[in-house]
C-alpha cells in the first residue's frame, strides 16, 4: 500500500516551477522537495489546503492511493 504524491505532476500542467509554488505557499523548498519525492511521513491539512489552493485544484490531484508497491 501506498500513497503517490503527484505534486510534479500539477507543476507541470500549471506551469509552475516548484520554487514559485514554493513562494507562493510560504513553504520552503526543502519541505516541498521532500512531499514532492513521496518522503513525506504526513502533511498538514493547511499545508494541502494553500498548495490547492495556488495550483487551483482537488486534494486528490496531488495524492493517490496505490495497493500496490
């Protein structure tokens, strides 16, 4: 089981690079390169909320769930 962190996926269709989410959410590069990478152990709600919210979509967009490894 696991979840897939398609965050490169929404850059790419928004044109966006990971540095202008990164301010524009307020959320270091660092952090947003390791939920990017799917190392992330968990992520805030309101962290979810402002990276939808700046890459105008659904939370279910940027995660999905895999049974599969």
């Amino acid at each position: 089981m696991a979840i897939i962190v398609n965050l490169d996926v929404m850059l790419a269709r928004r044109k966006m690079s990971l540095t202008e989410l990164s301010e524009r959410v307020g959320i270091t590069m660092s952090n947003l390169s390791i939920l990017k990478t799917g190392k992330a152990k968990a992520v805030r709600l309101e962290t979810l909320n402002a990276i939808c919210e700046v890459l105008d979509c659904q939370p279910g967009d940027i995660l999905e769930y895999s049974a599969a490894e």
